[in-house]
C-alpha cells in the first residue's frame, strides 16, 4: 500500500460524533495506474480531513483516546501522507501535462497553476493545524482562541479541498488518463512508488505490464 490505512480500530463506535467512511467498496488502483491512484488519495484526504473537522467541533476540550488517537492518526496523514500526494502532481503528474501537444491543453495549463496555487495554501493551513493539534494532544486541550482557530482552519480547508479536489476528478485526471502515453504513465507510477520507498517493478506489477 502506498499510503498507510487507518488501524483496524479506526472506526468509531456506533452513535460517536466521528464515523469516518472506510473505503471497501472499490478496489485501490496500484502503481500501473497512477491516475487511479490518485483519485485513491482524494478518498483518504477526504476520510482523514472529515476526522480533523468533526474534532474541531469539539472545542478544544479534552479528548477520550479512541479521539486521541484519531486526531494524532490524521495529524500524521496530512504531515506524512498528503505531502507524498502533492508531490506525485507537482513532480509527476504536472510537468508531464504541460509537455504535452493535444487539444484543450491550455485550459488544463491554465487550471494546474490555480491548483498548485491551492496546494501552497494548504500547506500554509496545515502547518498550523497540525501546531495547534500536537498541542491538544500535549496539553490535552486547547485555549478557546486556539480551539476557535483550529476549526476556523478546517473549515477553510473543507472549502478549499472540495473545489480543488473537484477539479482535479472531473477534469485533470480525466484530461491526463486520456492524453498520457502508457511510457509516461509507467514514469509517473515508477516514480510515485520511488516516492514511498517502494519497487514499482517487484510491489504492482509494473514489470509484466511494460
Ligand atoms: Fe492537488
Ligand atoms: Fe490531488
């Protein structure tokens, strides 16, 4: 897998405040489809970010440890994750679209400068969120006005997230899975799996596909 799961104990009791949505229904796509997997870290960006937002509800006041732990579990997706996912559009994905010669390119251009754009934003908001959550999960709890900025944050990266990641489903990724060559999509996944420390030709298959 080229992110970490949540731990079997990640789902909430029945009735809890948090029920973060596991994904079973739809097979993960692996390294021979880089595209794919892309739109598989939109799911997990939006399950760990539905986990931060439902917490800031909680105001900053002190935690149960399955809270705890679901807090620190999404903290370190957005710090440890995410940024594996930024980085396979930004060095990937993005570079490869603007060498490309096909029609409707320039709109595309013209969209992954806003979305890059976006992903300097975010990381600026997650910096933050992830300063003031250590801090929950140290002090076991937070100041009002520290409460009040951590959900003001995920509110404004719910907002942020839904457009952005809108974007990129219906029109970049449909865009790149239909406009990159297979040698391009092979590079791009050889290089999101270099990403994560893992052999693209022995962990998904790439080998028998070339
Ligand atoms: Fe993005
Ligand atoms: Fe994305």
């Amino acid at each position: 897998m080229p992110i970490r799961t949540p731990p079997s104990n990640f789902r909430l009791e029945s009735g809890g405040p948090l029920m973060p949505i596991l994904i079973g229904a739809k097979p993960e796509s692996d390294f021979t489809d880089p595209v794919g997997m892309l739109g598989d870290c939109h799911r997990r960006i939006v399950r760990f970010l539905n986990v931060l937002v439902s917490l800031s509800k909680e105001n900053g006041k002190p935690l149960s440890e399955e809270h705890r732990k679901l807090l620190a579990t999404s903290l370190r997706y957005f710090r440890e994750g995410a940024p594996k996912h930024t980085a396979d559009e930004e060095e990937s994905l993005f570079p490869r679209l603007r060498r490309l010669d096909v029609p409707g390119l320039q709109t595309v251009l013209t969209t992954i400068d806003s979305l890059e754009q976006d992903h300097e934003c975010a990381v600026r908001s997650h910096v933050e969120v992830d300063r003031l959550g250590c801090l929950w999960l140290t002090n076991g709890g937070l100041a009002p006005e520290d409460a009040s900025r951590f959900a003001i944050l995920l509110n404004q990266l719910a907002t942020l997230y839904l457009h952005h990641i809108g974007t990129e489903d219906t029109q970049v990724f449909p865009f790149a899975a239909a406009a990159l060559s297979s040698a391009d999509r092979r590079a791009i996944g050889a290089e999101m799996a270099a990403r994560r420390g893992l052999s693209p030709t022995i962990e998904s298959g790439i080998a028998a596909a070339r």
